[in-house]
C-alpha cells in the first residue's frame, strides 16, 4: 500500500540520518581542525538536519515555505532554550548527550551558523519535495 507523501518524508529522513552521522563525526572524530570550524560546521550540519528532519515530519505536505520557517523556528527556539538555566537541566547540559542535544552556553553566532545549514539543505528539501507523484 502505498501513502501519499510518504517517499518524501522516507527521503527526509534518510537525509537527516546521513547528516546526523556527519555531524557526530564532526563532533566525536579528533580531525584538528581549528575550533571556528568545529563549532559552527556542526552548527551548520545541525541546521540542516533540523531542516530535513522538518521535512520528514511534513512529508512534503503544506506550502513551500512552511518546512523552512519552522526549522528556523525551531534553530532559533533551541538556542534562545540555552538561557534558561536550572541544576538538573545545567547537569544534563555538562554531559555528552546534554551537549550534543541542547549546547551548553547560549551564542548568537550559532543562530546564524544554522541559518546558514538549513539555506544549504533547502535545495535538498525542495528536490526531495519535488519527488512526490514520481
């Protein structure tokens, strides 16, 4: 049986899990690479996985621009969550899941560093979108 918009949310997903591996490489693979590209190369993977992940959720359903307005939503509500503080969630924060899901510290720049992952992903988006009737 086959459901409508489901090869593109299949597609989304599949993307998000690529990049979600690149992205734990980026972070968990020692590769020298100077902190600046550290940091916000995984902020830019992270953005386009929160975009393709979107994606999934939507399975190319809705207007064109709704997949990428809600990823930037939700970039934006993620890294403004960083300034709420209490000592379980500050404890959480100080592991490696807590790091890898939530950051530690609040940093504007990392708004734009997913900004700049989810307008890279968007042609990946809209091509996976297109796919659907194919």
């Amino acid at each position: 049986m086959r459901w409508p918009g489901m090869r593109p949310a299949l597609l989304h997903l599949g993307a998000a899990l690529i990049v979600m591996a690149c992205g734990l490489v980026w972070r968990l693979v020692p590769m020298g690479l100077p902190g600046f590209f550290l940091n916000y190369g995984g902020g830019v993977l992270w953005g386009a996985m929160v975009l393709l992940l979107v994606g999934a959720v939507l399975g190319g359903r809705g207007r064109g621009w709704i997949t990428p307005l809600a990823a930037v939503g939700i970039a934006l509500a993620a890294e403004l969550f960083r300034l709420y503080h209490a000592p379980a969630l500050d404890a959480f924060r100080t592991t490696l899941a807590g790091a890898l899901l939530l950051g530690r510290i609040f940093n504007p720049w990392n708004i734009v560093a997913y900004g700049l992952g989810i307008a890279l992903a968007l042609p990946l988006h809209v091509l996976i979108r297109n796919t659907r009737g194919r």
